[in-house]
C-alpha cells in the first residue's frame, strides 16, 4: 500500500507541467522532521502543500528555485519497505521514473531524470525522508549537487 502511495504521487508530480505548488493558506505543519534549503525558511517557500492522496501516508511539498529556474520539492517519510535495503530500493524507484543518472552530493545519493521536453526529477533519500525534486528545466549537475547539499533539518516540525 505505501508504494503505491509513492508511486502515486510520484506519478502525479512527474506528469504536472507545472512545477508550481498550490499556495498554502493555512499554518499547514508535517507531522515529521522535513529538510529545507540552508538559510530559508518555509515561509519564505510558501508554505507546505499537502499533495497526498486522501487516506494514504502524508506527502508534503514547496516550491522553490534552483537559479532562476523553478522547482517543486516533495517530502515523505521514508516507507518501511525501504529501510531494509534502502539502496536497492530507491535505485529500484528511480529507474521506474527512468531517473537514471546517479550523483553524490556530500554523500548523499539522487538518481536524475531529464525528459526529452528538458524537465527533470531527482529521487534522494535524505535524514529518513523520501525527496522528490522536479525542475522546470534541465540544471546542470553541479547545480543539483549544490542544491541537494543544502538540505538541513528544518528548524521546526
């Protein structure tokens, strides 16, 4: 049930043309540790969106900028299927998305896809957390890099 969770919002997220998270209106919290960029702070983001479907584990999600290029990032915690084997697993999930190309940022694993219209996804695990990250745009790899270890523990849950 919770990979089907996954691949759901996965599926909703990776098929949006847009990368723009609906505004938040209300004091909207995950009930989990999320990440955030270093120096920025969800309301500076927008705010979380929840974009899980009713009744299935929680997914929250912002939006934010890689340059000046747009992105939505989404936050799960991390299934208790993938724990045990958590790297098989994710690379498992990353080439359903054919997010095929893997880098290292400050020791953490993202599996990249670019769609032949440019977008792309990046699937990293990251402090118990499933990330997904979809672009406007292509970015470059050391842009990636640079933004994926910016990640921190948000200040507050």
């Amino acid at each position: 049930m919770m990979i089907i969770s996954i691949l759901t919002v996965l599926f909703i997220i990776t098929r949006n043309t847009s990368t723009q998270i609906s505004p938040n209106t209300s004091s909207l919290q995950p009930e989990y540790q999320t990440v955030l960029p270093a120096g920025k702070t969800i309301e500076q983001l927008g705010g979380w969106s929840k974009i899980s479907p009713p009744k299935s584990d929680p997914v929250y999600a912002y939006s934010d900028k890689i340059g000046t290029i747009g992105i939505s990032v989404s936050e799960q915690l991390l299934p208790e299927t993938f724990k045990n084997n958590l790297d098989t697993q994710v690379a498992e999930l990353a080439k359903k998305f054919n997010a095929t190309t893997q880098i290292e940022a400050a020791g953490t694993k993202a599996y990249i896809g670019t769609s032949a219209k440019g977008p792309q996804s990046a699937i990293i695990t990251q402090d118990g957390l499933l990330i997904l990250i979809k672009s406007q745009e292509k970015i470059s790899v050391a842009d990636w890099k640079t933004y994926i270890q910016s990640l921190t523990p948000a200040s507050k849950y």
